[in-house]
C-alpha cells in the first residue's frame, strides 16, 4: 500500500507539473512567431525580422544601416532549420537555420548558418529573438 501510494503521488506531481508548462497560447504565439521568421527572411523583408528582435538586445547590439543594405543584397531561396531546442520550462529556443541566398549582384550560391535565441516574455506574451541577423561573413 505505502508503494501504490508513492507512485500515485509522484504521478500526480508529474501531471501537475506538465499542465504548468503546457500553455496552448504561448505554443500558437511561438508557431506563429517561427512561420513569421521563416516568411520576413524568405522575402527578404529585413525590417520585419528586426521587429522580432528583442528591444533589449538591440539596445546592447545595434544593427547598423549597412548590416541592412548587406542583407538587402541577398536573396534568400531557401530556409532549413537543421537544429532546435526548447527549454525545459518553455521559455527559451535555439534554432539553428541553413540560408539557401546568392548575392544579387553575383548569382553563387552560398549557405550560411544562423544561429537564433528566442525568448518569451510573460508580460507581453511575445516571442523574441535574443540574437542578430545573420552573419554573412561566414564562407
């Protein structure tokens, strides 16, 4: 009896603790927020992508006008998330993305890897992006 009694405690405490971090809104806000990312990089629309970077990160790394231009000389034909994490709690995501582009003034195809931090806020119940736009450096 003391044993079928551990099991349904630890049992209970198991459900309990998956119904904390089961949150149907903060799911749907997350997969809107990948489609949104994968939508905004695709046609290149880079203003829309610094929109989901989090305020906070942007304040400690500024994306200048020309890391912008930079992009805006690509074209991005393909999106391939080859990694991804979700953390325990729900609460963060890593991801990292394969960039199918060539550069519109030299049509080579390149690939380049983006590594991208997402973070909830409780507060305005938002996904946002803890890390830049891709490095375009890579080779």
């Amino acid at each position: 009896m003391h044993h079928l009694l551990k099991i349904l405690l630890i049992t209970l405490i198991l459900a309990l603790t998956s119904c904390a971090a089961h949150n149907p809104k903060r799911e749907k806000t997350f997969d809107l927020t990948m489609k949104n990312i994968e939508q905004l990089t695709r046609w290149n629309e880079i203003e829309g992508v610094m929109n989901l970077i989090d305020p906070e990160y942007l304040a400690e790394n500024e994306i200048s006008d020309l890391d912008i231009a930079r992009m805006q000389q690509f074209k991005i034909f393909g999106y391939t998330v080859s990694q991804k994490q979700m953390s325990d709690d729900l609460s963060q995501f890593r991801q990292t993305v394969v960039l199918q582009m060539y550069n519109k003034h030299n049509p080579v195809e390149r690939q380049v890897r983006w590594h991208q931090e997402w973070r909830y806020n409780p507060e305005t119940k938002r996904w946002t992006m803890f890390s830049g736009l891709p490095d375009l450096s890579q080779r």
